[in-house]
C-alpha cells in the first residue's frame, strides 16, 4: 500500500508501481485508512516516500549490473514485490528468483492469477520453509547457480529474524560467486532514533507487533556494517536519509525521512587460492 500511495503525489515517482494497489488485495484500503488515521501527513509521505526508495536502489543495482553481464537476481522475502512484473524488458535475459514462505507465496500467485498477471518465463519461485529446509539447498532446487554473480535484495525482513538467522543467510550469500552484492534493510533501536524516525517506528512496530511479527534484531549502522565484515563482505556502502534525498529526491526541501530504517549494500569478496 505503501507503493500505491507513493503515486497519489504528483510525479514524477521515485518507483512508479501500478501493480500495488492490486496486490494488496481486499485488506488495502483498510491499511490506506489506518496510515492515514495514524500517522501524521509528514510522517505517512516519509514512510512511503521510503518504501519506494528501498524498492527503487536495488533494482538500479541490477540494472547496473545487467548492463555489465549479471544474469540472477534473487528476491529473499519478496512478499509483494513486483518487480518481475513491471521489469520484463530485462527479464529477456535475467533469471529472477523469488524466495518465500510456501504459503506467503501461494497467496501472492492467486492475487496475480485473479489481475490477470502472467508470471515471465524468467522468473522462478522458490518456496523455502526454512524449518525444513536450508537457504543454499532451496536456491538450488530452484536452479540458482553459485558459481556465477547474483544481486541479492534483502528488503524489509531483517528486523523480524534472530541475529542467528540473519548469520545463516549472510553466511549462504557469502558463499556465491565473487562479485555477489547483497542489498538489505536494517531497523534503527529507539535510542537511535527522535522527531519523524521515533513516530514512524512506533507506528510500524505496532502494526507488526498487531500481525504477529515483533522485531527481534535491531542495528546501529557501525553494528551492522562489523557483522558484514564478519561474514566476509566488502566494499560496504551505507544508504539513509541522505544519500536517499541526494539520488533521487534532489533539489527537493521538502523531503524528510527519520532514518528508522536504513539501507546497506556489501559485496562478496574474490576468494584467496
């Protein structure tokens, strides 16, 4: 919903996405209605202006980097995203891979099947139960090939794993190909945190805390930078408030985003013989 109303503002959109508002389905205007009831007009552009932007800088990543030869890109928690579907230029060539719950997925193929949305040959789904089944074993029951360069877009999920968890995933992605970039979100703790960021993040941890989904790990950007490192990343680039207003809202006074949710981009190293 939060794509969908990034288009009521006059364009031009940071990500200009016509698929949202069908994607949420039934229960979309009645999360429109409690944004609007529950957050304050600047508090509600920034959250929007914010999903858009945390969509939007993976994916000029892989197009940057298609450009330069990649051809996988996979999606951990894709969820609603619908990039697939509005990128078909790109998915002529690129193999894009969707990683969710099995029933989260389901449920999103049914909305696309009742909007008439055929899923691109491209793209493959991979249901992963990860009590059942591990990251590296469902990527490549789905064809995912380690031995060649990814993008890995990790958006709005990290909040709601255990430090352990996201190690795991961290520790899979590591093992790809040299060049791998991984692209993922990361909440700020409160004590980070004052004036639209300390509103905004009360207002979604309700809400997350309301579906069952409390946050459980929460990072300084000094903190999640050491764990990436940690886990053999490098070429780490930091991704807030800034460099948000900088790229794509430039020229623009009125843009204000609180920072309670941040943006990192680590690359796998070439490995030593």
């Amino acid at each position: 919903m939060a794509r969908a109303l990034h288009r009521e503002e006059p364009p031009p959109w940071v990500l200009d996405d016509p698929l949202a508002m069908g994607l949420a389905g039934e229960d979309g205007a009645e999360v429109a209605k409690r944004f609007r009831t529950e957050l304050s007009t600047e508090t509600l552009l920034s959250f929007t202006r914010w999903v858009c932007v945390r969509a939007r800088l993976p994916e000029d990543i892989v197009e940057t980097a298609f450009a330069n030869g990649l051809r996988q890109y996979v999606i951990l928690g894709a969820g609603l995203d619908s990039f697939a579907y509005r990128r078909t230029d790109l998915l002529t060539e690129l193999r894009v891979f969707e990683v969710d719950h099995p029933a989260s997925q389901a449920w999103k193929r049914q909305r696309l099947k009742e909007m008439g949305v055929r899923p691109p040959p491209n793209l493959t789904y991979a249901p992963i139960d990860f009590e059942h089944q591990t990251l590296r074993r469902g990527l490549a029951t789905a064809g995912f090939d380690f031995a060649a360069p990814a993008v890995f877009s990790w958006i709005g999920v990290t909040m709601y794993l255990t430090v352990e968890a996201i190690r795991a995933t961290l520790a899979t992605i590591a093992t790809c190909a040299p060049g791998t970039r991984i692209v993922l979100t990361y909440n700020q703790p409160l004590s980070a945190l004052h004036g639209i960021g300390l509103e905004l993040d009360k207002a979604i941890r309700a809400f997350a805390t309301e579906a069952g989904e409390p946050f459980l790990s929460l990072f300084v950007p000094k903190e999640i930078e050491a764990l990436l490192t940690e886990m053999g990343f490098a070429e780490i680039m930091h991704f807030g408030p800034d460099e948000a207003i900088r790229t794509y809202f430039a020229g623009r006074s009125d843009v204000r985003f609180g920072g309670a949710q941040r943006l990192i981009v680590a690359t796998v190293l070439t490995r030593e013989t």
